[in-house]
C-alpha cells in the first residue's frame, strides 16, 4: 500500500507522526468505454477551451472565478490558508461512536505510526479502547477539510472520514404519506424479523454480482449464448400484505431447518 498523508495526531500536546493509507479497495470490474461502431477505446482529454487544444497535466493549474476574472492558487496556497490542518489531525474531543448517525459516516482509512510516534500511538489506541471513545477532529486531504472520527481496530487506529451537517440534504423533499400499522400486521412484520435475527459476520457477505458478471463475460468470450434467470415476482398487488408475511415467515422457517 501506499500512504496518501503524512503528518501527525494532535492529542492535547501529544503528537504523533503518522502515515494514512486507504482502508477499501473497489470490487466491481474494471470496464473499459468503448465506440458501438467499432468497439475502439474512449478516451478523455483535458482541452483548452479557446484554443481547442489538448493541456499537458503539467500545465494545469487551479483558480477560482471571482468578479468574472480567475485567482490563481499555486500549491504553497493550500497550506497557507491553514498549515496545522494540512499537517496535524486536530483532536478537539472525544465521543460516544453510537452517538454518531450512519448517514455521516464517508471513507476508512488506516492510520500507521513512524517510528517516533510508536509509544504515543499505542497510547492513544489502548486509551480509546480502555474509555471505549472516538477522537473526534478534523484534518485537510486532498485540499478539503474533514471531520474524522479516530478509533481502534485490532492493534491499529482506523481513521473514518464523516460528513459535515451542512452535506447532508434535508428530508422535507421526500415524501412518506402518513398510514398506520395494522396490529396484526405489525405482530406478524416483528415475529419475521426476530426470525432473521443473527449475529453480525461480514465474511458472510460476498460481491455475489461481480462473480456472475465475470462468469457471463467468460461465456460470451466462448461464444455462448447467455440468458438471463426468470425473475421471481417479490411483490403482487393481488396479494394481501399479511399473506406476503405468512409465506415469508414460512419461507424462512424452511431455510433455517435445512
């Protein structure tokens, strides 16, 4: 792996040198665009738009439009808008993980110490497992501020970039017309839900769809003619909820006895 940040853990007048890595790595297949006409590969380039003519990466730079003219903002001008935060996890607090809505939560990342951070950052991590806390902070990547949660994880601090409130969009716009449960229906919707219930292991859920994709990429290489499964209908309108309920509870007492 490769580490995208090297700075340092602020915590209180503790820091930590540290390097960041990316904790996930993508699953689906990597699909190339190509013309219909004659499967010839897309490619996309950076183009000056007065000139018409491609921009070399090393001539690229950035601005922001202000009173219909462009600042130029060299590189040296991200760090001086703020230094510490370019440089330093600033932890200003620490939280009940629980506490903290799913909808925040953005990107992992791992969090590794130089060797003059080692005491301190196991410190830290012994300490966060010991109250059973997250740091709560914020640091810049890649030119943004985020607000990151630090945490341990085994023997290493796992990093969780978390969304600001202002980024997440309000509910009013989506509409839930207001109905009432039946009782019986509702009995019925707990009972198949406690039936479903089982102890949390990820291992247990694979990218089933890339698989399949990979098998029917394989078969038109051959030549063969793939068809698709019939599919089977979840929901009818000619059936009345509490009998989808019935075959469901029915459904999964069967799955479980085999």
């Amino acid at each position: 792996m490769k580490a995208i940040w090297t700075g340092a853990i602020g915590f209180g007048l503790v820091n930590i040198p540290v390097k960041l890595y990316s904790a996930v790595q993508q699953s689906e297949l990597d699909l190339d665009m190509l013309d219909k006409k004659d499967h010839a590969n897309i490619k996309f380039k950076r183009v000056n738009a007065n000139t018409g003519r491609e921009v070399a990466w090393e001539n690229i730079i950035r601005g922001y439009k202000m009173d219909d003219r462009y600042v130029i903002l060299d590189p040296e001008d991200f760090e001086k808008a703020s230094p510490e935060k370019t440089k330093t996890i600033s932890i200003d607090a620490f939280v009940n993980e629980k506490e903290i809505e799913g909808i925040y939560y953005e990107m992992p990342y791992y969090l590794q110490p130089e060797k003059a951070g080692v005491r301190a950052y196991a410190l830290l991590r012994d300490a966060l497992k010991k109250t059973g806390k997250a740091g709560l902070g914020t640091f810049v990547l890649r030119n943004r501020e985020s607000l990151v949660l630090v945490k341990p994880a085994g023997d290493i601090l796992l990093l969780n970039k978390i969304r600001f409130a202002q980024e997440i969009r309000d509910t009013g716009e989506i509409k839930v017309p207001g109905t009432q449960s039946k009782p019986a229906e509702l009995k019925m919707a707990v009972q198949l839900i406690q039936q479903l219930t089982t102890d949390f292991d990820i291992k247990k859920y694979k990218d089933t769809y890339t698989e399949k994709l990979m098998k029917l990429i394989k078969a038109k290489a051959k030549g063969k003619k793939v068809t698709a499964p019939a599919l089977r209908v979840a929901h009818s309108r000619s059936r009345d909820l509490m009998s989808q309920l019935k075959a469901s509870l029915g459904t999964t007492a069967k799955r479980k006895a085999s």
